[in-house]
C-alpha cells in the first residue's frame, strides 16, 4: 500500500517502468485544478512544478507534496516529508490529492505502489498477432486466476475500458463477418503515455506458498510492427522505455517463412490452398536472422550489453498451421492436431517444446539461425501457440479457443525468470 511507504522507499511506476524513491513522487488536484494560462508566474505556476511552465501549462496542476507554497515555495527537509499521506491541493485545499510518477507524470495506483514490477516489451513483424496474443493472453490470464486463487486487475477504469474496446472486443465480440483478431496496431511510439500501454496489478492466493505466488505489476508495452528499419524510427523515442523492460517477447509468425510456406502447399496438394494461410503477405517473406539482429540491435540501442543478458521469449504463432509441419508423434504435432486438451503443462513437456521448435527451425533456416541466436540471445526460450485456437483457420470468424496454460506460458516464464515466484 502507498501509505505504507517511507520517504526512502524505491519504488517503481507501473506504467514508464521508472524507479525512484518515495520522497520524489508529484501530486495531481483530485478536482482538476488547472494552471493559470494568462501570462503570468502565479504562485501555482513554476514553484509548484518542476517541469517547464510552456510544457505542461495548460494541464492539471502538478506539484512537489514538500513544497509548502504559502511560504515562498521552500522545500521541507527530507526528514518532514509528508509522504505516508497525501497532501492537500495548494490551489483549492482539496484533499487528498493524488499520487503523480514524477517520470511520466501519469497517476500512480492508489494500492500496490511498491509492489514488484514485471515490463514486458511486445515485438515483432506486422501481422504477427502481437496485439491479439496480448487480448487473449490476458483473458485467459485471469481465467486461470479464478481457478488458481489469484487475481488481475487493470491498474484502473480507464484502462480497463480502453483495453477491452480496443483488444477484447475485437477478439471476442468481432462485428459480423469479420475474423477475429485485433485490427493492425498504429504506429505509436512506445511510450508510457499512450494507449498501447497496459498495466495490471496480480495477486497471489493468500493461502498459497507464498514464495511460488506473485504478487505484483504486469505491465505489457504493445508495437506497431513493420520492417526493423522503420519500427527503429517508430521506437526511437521509447528507448529508455525499452531499456528498463526485463522481457522482450518476440512473436513471429512462422508461415511467412519462404520455405515454410512453400512446404504447406506442396501438403496441401494440387490447388495449394492452405486454411487460414494469408495470401496477402505472400510477397513480404520474414527472415530469421533479420529478425534477431533487428531485435539484439534495438537492444544495444537501449542500452543494454551484447549478447543481451537478459531472458528473451521467442513466441511462434499460428502453431493451427504449421503445427501440421511437426513429425507424427510429438508434442507440437499432437497440440496442433486436436489442441492437446488431456495434456498437462510441465516443465519437462515446455523443455521438450522449445527442443522441437530448434528441430523445425534447423530443417526450415538450417544453423545459421540458431547460431545467431545463441551468439546474441543466449538465454532465450521458444514457445508455440495458437492464439485463436486449434480450428481457428477453418473457423475466423468464431471466438478464441486457446490451449490453456499455453497460451500464457510466455508471460508467467516472464515473470518466473525474474525470481518473483509464479502465477
């Protein structure tokens, strides 16, 4: 909770992913007041925010809660920091105010501040169902919730709305005769100011152990996909962003893969036509190494070391159709047949997964491929999924029927891999 915290606390905003301590936290005026826009530097203008008065002066009044501003603006030493609770507006004296990231500037949450934070970056080329793969991963994330003893809340209304008209709505309520699916994700720059940030706060059972159960923030940065040179541009911006992410999930659609495309259709025999294969992309092919180097470079851009030292999931999607690929008798082929339903997630069953993906990708890319992933990636691990379900290529327009827990898996490996215990 926010009011237990100490002036010298870290902390960490859930939605810019920025740490800071306690003490450094803004204020925002519960009513709105606003700063005066008549020229001139009232008592409410520069002494209150420590931001620019041309950037933000015609927005809500922000101000330092150790600012006592009746008295000429003088900070209060550290140690008189009114940070447990929240001070009065000094415009209008409405309390309490609210709790602003001095970061991004965005309201923090009233109730898990100090919480961990997990950031999660999702990327990769156009079409490759990252926006879908997040509105279906995070409703079965909360499915499984309910039978597991956890919650998942959206870190407000407005988010909470914003996600389900913009991601579930067209996943599970898609308009008639349209496919399921959420439409092409605008070119916004990863920032924690617009709408392609999501952030939920998990709670674990209560009753659980509580060194397997986690409780904390998930915070999802969705991206507009394009080719590595114009999603650079697009992302220039967020690299700070980027750079404090502790996962990149990298999807990737497999069936964009000139050979694997071209082993689809042979299968499908004489007229060559293969259910839910998208004959719009068939002259935008993907390589995999481009993708990697892409990826490992956008991640030196950030600011992180080469090889990345961080853990990287590798998403590949759409396993309905290339799942067919898979030599009779194993998991991938099993799953992609009538979705697996009887056959319980393991550690071992995930490891032996990852293992068949590397065969596939050895027959598909030869070795170049995994050479550079392991010379840029080292600590990566390959998930297969099928966000719309087995059938979804036969059947579009219907709603999403993903194999549970797969489908999530590569969030709570995220989350895993950070030590903080499991969902």
């Amino acid at each position: 909770m926010a009011s237990h915290l100490k002036p010298r606390d870290r902390v960490t905003c859930p939605r810019c992913l920025v740490s800071f301590l306690a003490h450094r936290r803004l204020c925002r005026c519960i009513k709105g007041c606003r700063f005066r826009d008549d020229g001139a530097k009232s008592e409410l203008g520069a002494a209150a925010n420590p931001r620019t008065e041309s950037s933000i002066s015609r927005s809500a009044l922000i101000f330092e809660p150790r600012q006592d501003l009746s008295s000429g603006g003088l900070a209060l030493p550290l140690g008189r920091s009114r940070v447990e609770s929240v001070p009065a507006c000094p415009a209008c004296g409405t309390s309490p105010a609210i709790w602003v990231c001095p970061e991004c500037l965005a309201d923090l949450p009233t109730e898990g501040l100090g919480e961990p934070v997990v950031g999660l970056a999702l990327l990769g080329p156009a079409g490759a169902g990252k926006s879908t793969y997040l509105a279906v991963a995070e409703t079965e994330l909360g499915k499984l919730g309910q039978r597991a003893g956890y919650l998942i809340d959206p870190i407000d209304q407005s988010t909470h709305s914003r996600f389900g008209s913009s991601y579930q709505d067209p996943v599970y309520r898609p308009a008639t005769g349209s496919p399921a699916g959420v439409t092409p994700t605008p070119g916004y720059h990863l920032s924690p100011n617009n709408s392609l940030t999501w952030s939920f706060r998990i709670r674990g059972n209560a009753q659980a152990d509580s060194s397997k159960g986690f409780t904390g923030w998930l915070s999802i940065f969705d991206t507009a996909g394009s080719d590595w040179e114009t999603r650079r541009g697009e992302l220039a911006a967020a690299l700070p962003v980027l750079g404090r992410a502790a996962v990149p999930l990298l999807v990737i659609d497999p069936t964009r893969i000139a050979t694997v495309r071209e082993e689809l259709k042979r299968r499908a025999g004489r007229f060559n036509t293969v259910p839910g294969l998208d004959e719009r992309i068939e002259r935008r092919p993907i390589h995999l190494v481009d993708e990697i180097r892409g990826l490992a470079a956008l991640l030196e851009q950030a600011g992180h070391k080469s090889p990345y030292p961080g853990h990287v999931a590798v998403i590949f999607n759409k396993l309905d159709i290339w799942g067919q690929l898979a030599e009779p008798g194993t998991i991938l082929a099993e799953i992609a047949s009538d979705g697996a339903i009887d056959l319980p997630w393991t550690v071992s069953i995930e490891a032996r997964v990852h293992e068949e993906i590397e065969a596939l990708l050895v027959r598909w890319t030869g070795e170049a491929f995994l050479q550079h992933l392991e010379l840029k990636l080292p600590r990566h691990r390959f998930f297969a999924i099928s966000t719309l379900g087995i059938g979804a290529a036969e059947h579009p327009a219907s709603a999403p029927h993903p194999v549970s827990p797969w489908i999530t898996r590569p969030l709570a490996w995220s989350i895993e891999m950070q030590g903080l215990g499991s969902v």
